[in-house]
C-alpha cells in the first residue's frame, strides 16, 4: 500500500454552474445556518490538500476566499467536466480531489475513504457509490487524465459518468452514510 500524502493532492470545488434549479442564483454562495454552502466543503478539504481551485464562472471574487478561481476553458457552462478540465490542467500534483460546492454534509470519512481506495489499488479516478449509482462530483483521481478528458470533450462528450467508466475507475461504497452525498439543488432542499 502506498500511502497519498496531502502534498500530493489538489482540490477543485465545482462552482461553476448555471444554478438554474436555484433560479439562477450562485449555487456555493447561497447561505445554510449562516455560512454559504461553499464554505462547508472548504472547511473539510482544506487540510486534506496542498492547493485548492474553486471552479467559477462568476462571482470569482467572492470564491477567491476559499481558493484559486479556475475559469472553464469551454464556453457556455457546459457542465462538470470542463470544471475538471481547467483544474487538471492547472494541477501540478499527483492526485486531483473532485467536489461539488452544494454539498454541506460532506465530512472528512468520505474523502480519506477514496484515498484509501486510491492508495489500495492501481486504479486511475475512485469515485463516490452509493450502492445503486455512482456520484461523479465525489471523486479522487489521477492528474495525469487530462489529455484523455480532453479528447472526450472535444468529441461532444459531457456526462461524467460516461467518461469515467472509459477510466480504470473504483467505486467507493459509501451506503453506510449516505448523508455526504446530500445536494442541496433547489430552494425546497434548503
């Protein structure tokens, strides 16, 4: 077993969306029990990695609180992936640590449960499962996928679930506590 050191993994929270379940509001910034939900997701990350990108396509200042803004290399908020993209290509470690920014109940287990399912297996991205499907913006991967991510895209390709399964990918079980998987997406899940 090799072990993942923190000096080895970079984060990028996925903020860049349209949000248009929120009826357009910025997603990460909308407040829960007073702190924007962007904040949950740094506060357990940020001793997890040595560097952290917040993938937004706006409202980069307020976001640049919590890391390094990345803007998407692909127009027209075309999705996850491309949040993904621009952070592999910007990420000079070894591991890149995959998480959405409306995830409040995400807790420090989940994470050292996919690098530890990293570290077990020569396996190239370790994605969150939570018994039925997989959870694509729950994820540890290798930064060296760029050039494959790239060529998906460039074919038209946008479903992270799609793309992942063209990897060398392990699924994460996390059936046990399935509460870190919450998205809060629309103004009835607040």
């Amino acid at each position: 077993m090799k072990k993942i050191l923190k000096n080895e993994i970079s984060v990028v929270i996925l903020a860049g969306g349209r949000a248009s379940r929120m009826g357009g509001k910025d997603k990460g910034l909308i407040e829960l029990d007073g702190a924007p939900l962007i904040a949950y997701v740094h506060e357990v990350v940020k001793n997890k990695a040595s560097r952290i990108f917040i993938s937004a396509n706006r409202n980069t200042e307020q976001y640049s609180l919590y890391g390094e803004v990345i803007i998407d290399d692909l127009k027209d908020f075309q999705g996850p992936l491309a949040g993904i993209s621009k952070a592999l290509k910007s990420c000079e470690t070894k591991y890149l640590l995959v998480l959405p920014c409306d995830s409040p109940y995400i807790d420090s287990k989940l994470i050292d449960d996919m690098i530890a399912a990293m570290s077990l297996s020569d396996s190239d991205i370790c994605v969150a499962h939570d018994g039925s499907i997989m959870h694509a913006t729950f994820a540890l991967m290798k930064s060296n996928l760029s050039t494959s991510l790239d060529k998906f895209l460039d074919s038209g390709g946008r479903k992270m679930a799609l793309w992942y399964r063209q990897q060398n990918t392990n699924r994460v079980d996390v059936s046990n506590h399935l509460e870190v998987l919450t998205n809060l997406n629309s103004p009835e899940d607040f």
